[in-house]
C-alpha cells in the first residue's frame, strides 16, 4: 500500500506583492518617477518637482531595495536616474531666485529702473534654462531605463534582513559624514560646503523613509531631518541669489551701467546678509544634535558627540 503522507514539508508560495514589503516600497518608488514623467517633459512645474523628489528617492532606494544592486541594469538605471534628476532641478535655482526677488519688489512697493532690469535678466535667465532642460530632458534614455526597471522590478526586492542591514550601513555611512562635515564647518560661512551637507541630510532623510517602512512603524527621524534640510536648503537659496547680484553689478559696470551696477551691488549685500543671518539660526538650532536625534530614531546605536 502506497502511502499518502507527504514527503516532506509543504512548498510555500512567494509572498506576494502586498505582503512582501521591500518589493512594495520599490515599485511605488517606480511607478511615483514615471506617473510625473510625461507632465514633467512638458515643462508643468510641480510635475517637475516631484519628478525631482520622487526620482532621488528611487536614486537612494534603488541599491538597498534591488535584488542585484550592483548588477547591469542597476548600474544603468542609476545613471539615467541621476541624469534624470540633474536636468529636471536644473533651473529649479532660477526659479527660487525669481520668488525670493519677486518678495523683495513686493515689499518695497515702489523700485526704479534698475531693479526692474534685474528682475528682466533673471527671468531671461530661468526662460533660457528652461529650454535647456526641455531639450536635455527629451535627449535622456528614458525607454532603456523603463525597460531596466520593468527588469528589476520583475527579480522583486531582496530579502527583509538583506535591505535591513543595507539601510543600517547607508544610515551610518552618510550618518557618520554629514555629522563630520558639521563639527568641522562649525560656525564657518561656508555655503557650498553646507550644501554639500544638504545633500547628504536630504538621502539620510529618504534613507529614514525607507527603513521606517520596512519596519512598518514611523519614527520622526524623517521630520527631524526635513527641517535640518530646509534650514541648509533656504541659508544656500539666499546666498544663490547674491552672488547672481554681484555677478551682475560686475557685468554691468563693465557696460557703464552704472545704476544698474550700484542697485545689484545693494541686491547681493542683502542677500548675503540674510544668507549668514540663516546660518546663525542654523547654528542656534544645534543641527548636530538635531542630526544625532534623527540617526538615533534610525536606530543607531552609538551616537556622535
């Protein structure tokens, strides 16, 4: 008589995409980038935006969450991403330029001539960067990486423990830099140093979204790190804008614009005021102990003094 037990332990099907938690926090970062894609190309500027937002989040998900992080179409698909990205904040400076601009000309109420032939070359400026980013746009790949990630998103996501332990070594990697590159500034003005820092603050951040969806419990790690970044993000937007002033007062005092030259000079020492006036506020906020909070919330252990 044959028996009917089983031979061994029944084969479990694979979790699907609603259970299987990293596979799910990539395809929404995915399909996010392309659902924005086609509004962005046309030049809608909050299409654009979260074209930007959603395209770095799948820059920094991509490695932790992928199956073959270092694999071809990764690799590629980083790259495009990455280009992606660039082309679409390309004139995002211009644009933040022109609203800080525009602020001021409000509150002043009445402005001659020469601020008035600023706000026309910066806004001259943003329409030329504009079309550049248009046509950069439209040179990308974009079939080859739709293609690529169809690729990796049909491998799924790796294992739970495998990301977790990805995100732990991104958090303390980019944790443990931007926590450097703060204690060294200290209370120097150094903006491009400060917005390198912005940068990195800005993965950690998304580093912090992704590992609080993995875990599946929110921590505030994300809020802690957002307002670090807007805080970098407003101190470099401010010191952007005077230092296109002072570009100008140089340009058109070689022309023998003289007003022109003189309003623009007043335009960037403003500027720059404000600019170190963020950092002070910056400074007053204790970002490294800001910073420490949010790594702590990430589940860091051992947190910088």
């Amino acid at each position: 008589m044959v028996s009917s037990a089983p031979l061994g332990p029944p084969v479990s099907s694979p979790p699907t995409i609603q259970n299987d938690v990293p596979t799910r926090l990539l395809k929404e970062r995915v399909r996010r980038v392309f659902r924005h894609l086609p509004k962005g190309l046309a030049g809608d500027e909050e299409a654009l935006h979260q074209l930007r937002v959603w395209g770095r989040r799948l820059r920094v998900g991509l490695p932790v969450l992928a199956r073959k992080p270092r694999g071809k179409r990764v690799r590629r698909s980083l790259k495009i991403l990455r280009q992606l990205t660039r082309t679409a904040s390309s004139s995002r400076d211009l644009d933040v330029m022109v609203s800080l601009l525009e602020e001021r000309l409000k509150a002043l109420r009445v402005h001659g001539l020469p601020l008035k032939s600023l706000r026309r070359r910066l806004i001259a400026a943003r329409s030329r960067s504009r079309r550049r980013m248009a046509q950069g746009m439209l040179d990308l790949e974009i079939a080859r990486v739709r293609r690529d990630l169809r690729a990796v998103l049909a491998r799924r996501a790796d294992a739970l423990f495998t990301v977790l332990l990805r995100l732990r070594q991104a958090r303390d990697t980019e944790g443990n830099a931007a926590v450097d590159a703060l204690l060294k500034l200290q209370d120097t003005f150094d903006p491009e140093a400060l917005h390198r820092v912005r940068i990195r603050v800005r993965r950690l951040r998304y580093l912090g979204e992704l590992l609080d969806g993995v875990r599946g419990q929110p921590s505030e790690a994300p809020a802690l790190l957002k307002q670090l970044q807007d805080a970098l993000g407003v101190l470099n937007d401010t010191y952007l804008l005077s230092r296109w002033a002072g570009e100008q007062a140089t340009r058109s005092a070689s022309r023998g614009q003289a007003e022109v030259s003189t309003e623009a000079a007043a335009l960037q020492a403003e500027f720059l005021d404000r600019s170190r006036a963020h950092q002070r506020a910056l400074l007053e906020s204790q970002p490294v102990e800001v910073l420490n909070r949010a790594l702590a919330a990430m589940g860091r252990a051992r947190v910088v003094a």
